[in-house]
C-alpha cells in the first residue's frame, strides 16, 4: 500500500510539474528534443556544459548573463531533454551540442565552460570546431591519461556511485527522492545550497526527481572510459586561453565520505591538473581554496572570474 501511494504521489506530482513551461526552447536534434536556455544581451556567447549528473548551469546562469551572453542546455536525459537513443560518450554529446546550437542559430564565438565531466566535452568540442571556441574555462576537470590508469580501489569508486545512481533510481520511481527534496534533505547534505535562490534551485532538483536523470548518470558513468579514449585527441590548443580551477578536495571531510578512498582520489587529481596545465602555452590555473570537487557550488565566483577574464583577453584581441 505505501508502495503504490507513494508511486501515485511521484506520478501526480511529475504531471503538476510538466503542466509549466520549461525556461527555454525545446529543439529536435534528429527525432528527440534537446532543453536550450539562453540569458544575456550581447558578447561572446559562454556554453555551458554540465557534470556528470549535474545540472549545474542554473545555478551560474544569472550572474553569467549580466556579463555576456550565455546559453545553457540540458543533455540528453536530464532536465527537460529527451533521452538519446545513442551511447552517453563524448564524441555522441558534441555532435548533439553543435546540431543544437546551429539549429538554435547560436553564432560564434563561445567561450566553452566545462564543469567536471562536461571538461571532456568542452575539450572535444574546441578541438573539432576550433575556429568558433575562443577560450575555455575547465572547472575540476578531468583527464584521461590518470582516468584510463586509475588504480582497482577507485575503480570500485566508480562502482560504487554506480550502485548509488541505481538505488537513487528506484528512490525516484517510488516518489522517494521527491519526498527527499521537500523537507529540504538536499540542503542537509550540501549546505552551500541554501545561499541560491529557491526559484534557481528548482529547475535542478526537479531534474533529480526524474527517473531517467539516474539513467542517464548511469548510462555515462558506464562509457566513461569510452569518453576518455575519445578525448584522447584533444590535448594540443597552441595557445588558446584556457583557464582551469583546481579544487582543494575532492570531497569536503563529513560523515558520507568517511569510507571514501579520498587520499588516492585526491592524488588522482593533482596527475590530472598537471596534464590539463598543458593542454595550451596559455593555460592558467585558479586555486578554488574553499572548494571541493563541486566548485560551482561552493565557489562560482571563481567561474565568473575566469569567463571575465576571457572576456577581457577577447576584447583585446
């Protein structure tokens, strides 16, 4: 009986939702529709690309756009987008941001902003389309030299958020993790959440509540090593402006990670930051000394900082 009221009660309230229009335009990208959100009057147009899971561009959107133009989207899957029929790697995600955005007729130039997992998007996407990427900005990136060696215990990491994307999947069909976010579970677990708005969180948690936004965590979590030979490529800018913010931690010391391999995690990291110094003879790196692997999070002044400073070195030139 709980069961089934509390599947009606995810049911009902997913219907309620859906009643309201999305920020944005939805765009077919070839049979399946992609979420474009767009703010800001004018400047270098900053894309925004999501972490692995993460919907986090909602959260930088309005500060961003009192600077430039800025376009969000939601990837296939998450948010207001459809699922995609095609595998959750890299290549297959560029080829699905390009299509969109010169559907939406987005003109160059972009600066490009990856956050975690959306830095190898971002990489790929400025190595095939170079001549429309002015600067990059890399934040907690990623690099596939350390990730394609990364030793067994954090490989069993992987598992491991795998086996928390399924349950939180279950979680959401039965209404669970819904319930979650209405008595405020989500600000208990990440504190830094209560200083956004409540109307900027919304969209992101309403995500979270979807069952296929744990699919797709699933599905890209499962091809990252895939995404990870596909970057492979993408490692040679001359000297385009990247700048790249480094975390002081993967995650901050609480009772959820206390289990957690954090040491190997976090020597993982510095190997990763070192080679992504040398994607480009103009790469900086900003120390997000407050932050853990979530910097938009605990630190989004600092992505403002970097896109500011592209800005200034676009206007130079």
């Amino acid at each position: 009986m709980i069961l089934l009221a509390t599947t009606c009660y995810q049911a009902i309230a997913s219907l309620i939702e859906d009643r309201h229009l999305p920020p944005g335009k939805l765009i077919d990208v070839g049979g399946y529709n992609l979420h474009l959100h767009t703010a800001g009057e004018s400047g270098p147009t900053v894309i925004l690309e999501h972490s692995l899971g993460g919907i986090e561009g909602y959260l930088l959107l309005p500060e961003i756009a009192k600077l430039t133009r800025v376009c969000i989207y939601d990837r296939a899957g998450y948010g207001w987008s459809d699922h995609s029929p095609y595998p959750r790697t890299s290549k297959q995600i560029v080829a699905e941001l390009d299509y969109l955005l010169t559907q939406a007729r987005i003109e160059p130039p972009y600066i490009l902003v990856g956050n975690s997992f959306g830095s190898y998007n971002m990489r790929l996407y400025a190595k095939q389309f170079p001549e429309k990427v002015i600067g990059m900005v890399l934040t907690d990136g990623l690099h596939e030299t350390a990730m394609l060696k990364m030793p067994i215990h954090l490989q069993c990491l992987k598992l491991f958020f795998l086996s928390g994307f399924v349950m939180s999947f279950l979680g959401s069909i039965l209404g669970i993790v819904r319930l979650l976010k209405v008595i405020g579970t989500f600000e208990v677990i990440k504190r830094e959440l209560v200083k956004f708005p409540k109307q900027t969180l919304k969209p992101v948690k309403r995500s979270f509540c979807r069952p296929k936004h744990w699919i797709t965590m699933s599905r890209e979590i499962l091809n990252l090593d895939t995404s990870s030979r596909q970057v492979q490529s993408a490692n040679h800018f001359g000297a385009l402006p990247i700048v790249s913010i480094k975390a002081n931690t993967f995650f901050h010391a609480s009772p959820w990670t206390l289990f957690l391999p954090m040491r190997a995690a976090n020597r993982l990291r510095e190997e990763m930051h070192s080679e992504i110094l040398q994607l480009s003879t103009n790469c900086v790196q900003i120390q997000a000394d407050r932050s853990g692997h979530f910097v938009w999070i605990d630190q989004p002044e600092l992505i403002l900082t970097a896109i500011l400073s592209l800005l200034e070195n676009s206007d130079r030139n």
